[in-house]
C-alpha cells in the first residue's frame, strides 16, 4: 500500500491515490491509531474531494455520537483548505440540521445547487431539508429538478413517492414507485420504498399479506444493495411483526456489527429476545433503550410486560401505569395490568381491565380468554356464566382460525370442564377435551378430565385409556388411580385385583384420599380383617360424616 502511495502522480490518479489512502485510513483504525487513520481520511478527500466513502467515515465517528459540532468543524477545516465537492456540502448540510440549524442548512445546500447543478444528490438534498420544513411544493420542485439532471435517480424517485405519502396520497405513492420500478427494476432503493409503504399500511390495516409483500420487497432491495442498512432494520421489524423472532434477532445482530449503522436496536433486540424466551437479556436491552427514552410509552409497555413475565410484578406495576400516564389510550397496556391483577389474586380489578382493553379492539381473542380467566376465579354464578360467554367466543374463533390454538388451546379444556357439570353438554366436554388434546396432548389434567366425563358416560374402556394417558404424563396422579379403581369395580365382570392395586397407587400418592381407604376396607373385609380395620377407621378419620360412615362404622363392628 506504502508502495502504491509512493508512485508518481503521472502512475496513480487522483481517484486511486484517495482509494489507497481510504484503505490505509480503515487498517489504522483497526490497529486504534484513531489520529492517523483521521489524517488518512483527510488526506484521502483533499486527493479525491469526490470520494463518498472516506466523507462519510470522516464524520461517521462524530455522527454515531451525536456530536455534530466536532464533525462540523472538520469539514469546514477541509473546505477551508480548498477540498469541495456536492458531498461534503451535504455533510455539512446535516450537521446543522442536527443542530437545529434549518435556515443554515438551507443556505448550504442552495450554494452547492448553485455550484453543482449537475450533481442530483444536492437537489435531493435540499428537497429534504426543504420538506423537514414542510414546504411542499418547494421540495417537489428539488426533487424533480434531480430528475432532470438524471431521470433515473433513485433517491429522488423514493423522495416523491415520500412526499406523496405525506400529502396522504398513498395509493398514488404505490404506483408511482410500482411504475418506476418496471422501469428500472434493478433499483434497490426503490424496492425498499415500496417495502416502506406496504409496511406502513400493514401497521394501519393489520393485513398479514401487506407484512409479507413489504418482507419480499426488503429482501430483493438487500439483494441488490446490502448497503442499505434502513432496509435491513425496517426488515428485521417487519419479521417481529410476522411473529418470527429468531429471523428477526439474525438481522438485528448482523445490523450491530456494521460500522455504518448507528441506530438505536435496543428495543427491536429485546422484543425479539423476549419472544424467544430470553427474558433476562430482553430486559437488559428495554433497560437500556429506557435510559435513552425514559417517556417512550410503547418502550414502556414491552420493558412492562418482560418484567411481569421475569415474575416481578411490582417493577412491572410501575412501567406499565407510566404507559397509562403517557398514553390513556394505549389499550395493550390495560390489558397487561390486568394480567399484573389477575397474578396477585385480585380478579375483579383483573376483568375491569382486560374489559377496557375490550373495549379497543373486541376480536382480540387473547383478551377474552383472560377476561374468561378472570371472571371464572371470581367463584359466582354470574361471572361463571359470564366466562362462559367468553370462552365460548374463543372455541368459536379457534374453530375457524387453527392459527389460535397456538396460545389459546387452554379454552377448549376451560369450557369443558364447565359443560362436565351439566348432563345435557357431556357429549360437548368430550369434543372440548378432544380438541384441547388436539392442540396439547402433554397435559394430564385434560386426559384427566376427559376420563372422567368418559366414566360419567359410561364409556368405561375409554376411560381407563384416558387415564392410562394422564397417570404416564403425571404418574402421582392419585386422583386419576382413584378414578380407576371405581371404574375396574363397576366392570362387568369386576376387577377387584385391578381396583386393589390402583386404589393402593392413589393412596401411595395422597394418603389422605377418603374414598381410595373405604374401597380397600370392603375389598379385604373378607379376606384380611387387619387391612381392612385399618382402612376403615382411616376413611372415618377423614371422613367420620361421609356417605360411607355408617358401612365403615358396621364392618369395624
């Protein structure tokens, strides 16, 4: 490289000596030669005032830390030294706006549209800042000057399309881009715009299929320009919106490594860690995008809910009532106090609510299977038959969207065990638990309960399947052994051997089962009197008023 810079002027142009120097200037900063790799860097614009890359690495480090004063006033040095050209105007141009300097940054760009006329990224430029001013029709017309220059300058294509969606024209913005893009459909940029504008109508609409058209269109814009880290992070947004976090986290880590970004990811890093069960580490990254926007009602609410999922309900309390101070109206977030309610036991508060958050969005089907929760712990008749209601609409739902059951499944064993109580809607619980175990089959209270509307019904072969089931998912499920026994007896013929030993099997796991010590006492009054005393007198023990007292009491006689 030394060698390369060592050739005379009439072996090295201007251009191939600043690209050396560039590439000198990145190798000393690997090395943390921070004050030669600057000196590079200058060097590298004085030889090339056109080289875009070294202009932009000159004030990255400033601009990454937001300190635009420094970066300012190393451009200036270079113009003062002689070194011009469109780029570094513009550079210039975006420090003062970042300093609030808007009529400055205007003056500067109107210069360099003066000295270079041929150059459209000046004329983008001052459309920008002109637009940052809401003028319109003034930035219209920057624009459109840049397209005369050269007519198929990307940025300000994407730059009309923007303004058109400003001035809510949408629709229009949509077949602008669609029209360039047939006539230039290798630009990239212009895949992202489009991928922007689908994004934004997804966010508006909820339609899933606009999240996958703006996902196609960021994926074909990085294919064509990898550069293009905006399109790489609205991607990685878009993938969280399509519940597919750990293709999410994979753009999100690579975007963090690249020198040429410096957004904040902190909160995209934590939803996507927080979807994949990484709480701690969510919480890490909510935290630190807190200490950046402490007033950030939607950065509240996702650091509120990762806290009530870490089990700390006062921290997540607290976050959350912020997010209700900032934003009454952000529904998400009563229903996430809610869930706060219903976790320390205080389901009434709970369902007032998960009730207002209802009253915002209606089909949301994760709302109503809580509020179901809620209203069924309150143990009254009107709430029970109000739960009812509740998870009646969710079965309903997941009957005809299966994607549901995912996260709602539970509703089709809640309801069931609610019709269980009633003979008239037996046949309905077997359909619920049936579906339940559709959705989750490693549940053993479901088989559990399954058996025993089976039992109930008489379908006593099938029950003894269920809790063959539920006692190998759960094998201390005494109740499930108790059930058994019961059942081997009412066979015909009856299995005493069979009822004995699941009767011992509920006792070894709940030795203060009543009903399991009465079964064994009249199964060994005949043949054991010792067993069958001690199983007498401890079922009277537990039992001394139960509806088998007085035979207890007659076989201890």
């Amino acid at each position: 490289l030394e060698q390369a810079l060592a050739l005379p002027p009439a072996r090295l142009t201007p251009r191939q000596k600043s690209q050396a120097l560039l590439t000198r200037a990145r190798l000393e900063a690997k090395k943390g030669e921070d004050d030669a790799s600057l000196a590079s860097l200058e060097a590298a614009i004085e030889a090339w005032p056109g080289n875009v890359e070294a202009i932009n690495l000159l004030s990255e480090r400033h601009f990454a830390t937001k300190n635009y004063e420094k970066a300012l006033e190393q451009l200036e040095a270079l113009e003062t030294k002689g070194v011009q050209s469109a780029q570094i105007a513009i550079k210039i141009a975006q420090c003062h706006e970042a300093l609030n300097r808007a009529d400055r940054a205007e003056k500067t760009l109107s210069r360099a549209v003066e000295t270079y006329p041929k150059d459209p990224t000046v004329h983008v430029a001052l459309g920008d800042a002109l637009l940052a001013q809401r003028r319109f029709e003034d930035a219209r017309k920057a624009y459109d000057k840049a397209l005369e220059v050269d007519g198929t300058h990307e940025p300000a294509v994407l730059k009309i399309a923007q303004l058109m969606v400003k001035e809510t024209k949408v629709p229009e913005a949509i077949e602008y881009l669609k029209g360039a893009l047939q006539a230039n459909p290798d630009a990239g940029v212009l895949h992202a715009g489009l991928a922007d504008l689908n994004k934004r109508m997804a966010e508006v609409s909820g339609e899933k299929s606009l999240l996958k058209d703006a996902e196609a269109g960021y994926r074909k814009a990085l294919a064509l320009e990898p550069a293009l880290v905006g399109a790489q992070a609205s991607l990685s947004q878009v993938l969280l919106a399509l519940d597919r976090p750990k293709e999410a986290l994979e753009q999100l880590e690579s975007l963090v490594q690249r020198p040429d970004f410096h957004g904040d990811l902190s909160y995209e890093l934590g939803v996507a860690k927080q979807r994949l069960g990484k709480i701690d580490e969510a919480i890490e990254h909510f935290d630190a995008a807190l200490k950046r926007r402490p007033e950030d009602a939607e950065l509240l609410l996702a650091a509120g809910w990762a806290y009530f999922e870490h089990g700390d309900n006062a921290k997540a309390r607290d976050l959350l009532n912020k997010v209700n101070a900032l934003e009454p109206k952000l529904y998400h977030a009563h229903y996430a106090i809610g869930r706060v309610d219903f976790a320390e036991g205080q389901p009434a508060a709970a369902v007032q609510r998960i009730k207002l958050a209802l009253e915002e969005d209606k089909r949301n089907y994760t709302y109503r299977y809580w509020l179901g929760r809620a209203l069924e712990a309150q143990e009254d008749k009107a709430a029970a038959k109000a739960a009812r209601a509740e998870y009646d609409l969710v079965v309903r739902a997941m009957r005809d969207d299966e994607s549901l059951t995912e996260t709602l499944c539970d509703a089709f064993y809640r309801r069931g065990v609610m019709e269980s109580a009633t003979f008239a809607e037996w046949e309905g619980a077997k359909k619920d638990f049936e579906a339940a175990l559709k959705c989750d089959a490693d549940r053993p209270e479901i088989w559990f309960a399954l058996a025993k509307v089976q039992e109930m019904s008489n379908e006593l072969k099938p029950a003894l399947a269920s809790i063959k089931e539920a006692t190998r998912l759960k094998p201390d499920l005494a109740a499930a052994y108790d059930l058994a026994a019961g059942i081997h007896l009412r066979s015909r013929p009856a299995d005493k051997r069979a009822a004995q030993r699941m009767s011992e099997l509920a006792i070894k796991h709940d030795p203060d089962l009543a009903a399991a010590h009465f079964r064994l006492c009249e199964i060994h009054v005949s043949s054991n009197r010792g067993l069958a005393r001690k199983h007498c007198a401890r079922y009277l023990e537990l039992e001394p008023k139960g509806l088998n007292a007085d035979t207890a009491r007659e076989y201890l006689r």
